[in-house]
C-alpha cells in the first residue's frame, strides 16, 4: 500500500506543468514609449496557455477596447523557467518581446529589432 502511494506520488509530480505558474489570464497596461509617436496606450488582457512543447506557452494578445476584447495575435514564447522569462523575437517585423514573471504579477517590454523599447507591459494574473 505505501509503495501505490509512493507511486502514485511520483506519477503525479512527474506529470506536473512546469508552465504552470504563468497560465491563465493576465491583464494590465501597455505603455507606450516615444519611439513610435504612433504608437497608442493600451488596455493589455492575455491569455497563456500549454504550448507545443514543454518549453513552450502560447500567448493570445488582445486589447480592450471600448469594454471590449480586441484580438491583436497569438504567438508561442520560449520559457526560461530558471529565469521565470517569457521570449519570442516575431516573424512578422523582428520585434523583441520579453517577459518576467514573479507570482502573480508580470511584466515585459517590446522591443524594435534596433532594441529601443516600443512598450512597456505591467500585467497582474486573474484568479480563476
């Protein structure tokens, strides 16, 4: 009887998430700077979730806008879970996003391909 427990014990930190302290719904703000006079504060609400590989979340990006969710993108980050990091360099134009998680809180910058930072993000997780 011990040994089953012992087991099942094992079984089940071994298939434990190592993702899982950031998955799940995170909101805040994301400040512009001035390097893109463009650019336009932002209501943050993203979702992360299990990625395509244990080193992998995906993350849906949407704004609010007028109350409501506006889909922005989605996109796969690599996880530094030594670092409690979140990564992805963007196909599309070359931008840098990094994100820090420490708890319940996160936060991140965008980065142009020059490194100037376009954003910053500061998110807090929702609780379920």
């Amino acid at each position: 009887m011990k040994r089953t427990i012992a087991l099942t014990a094992l079984l089940f930190l071994a298939a434990a998430d190592r993702r899982a302290p950031v998955l799940g719904h995170w909101t805040g703000t994301s400040t512009c700077t001035n390097v893109r006079p463009a650019c336009h504060n932002e209501i943050a609400s993203y979702f992360v979730k299990p990625g395509p590989k244990a080193d992998v979340v995906t993350m849906v990006l949407d704004k609010v806008v007028d109350g409501k969710e506006v889909w922005m993108g989605t996109d796969d980050f690599d996880v530094d879970f030594e670092k409690h990091t979140l990564h992805l360099v963007m196909k599309q134009n070359g931008s840098i996003w990094t994100f820090t998680w420490n708890g319940d809180t996160m936060t991140g910058t965008a980065k142009q391909p020059d490194g100037q930072i376009v954003r910053n993000i500061s998110l807090t997780k929702q609780k379920k």
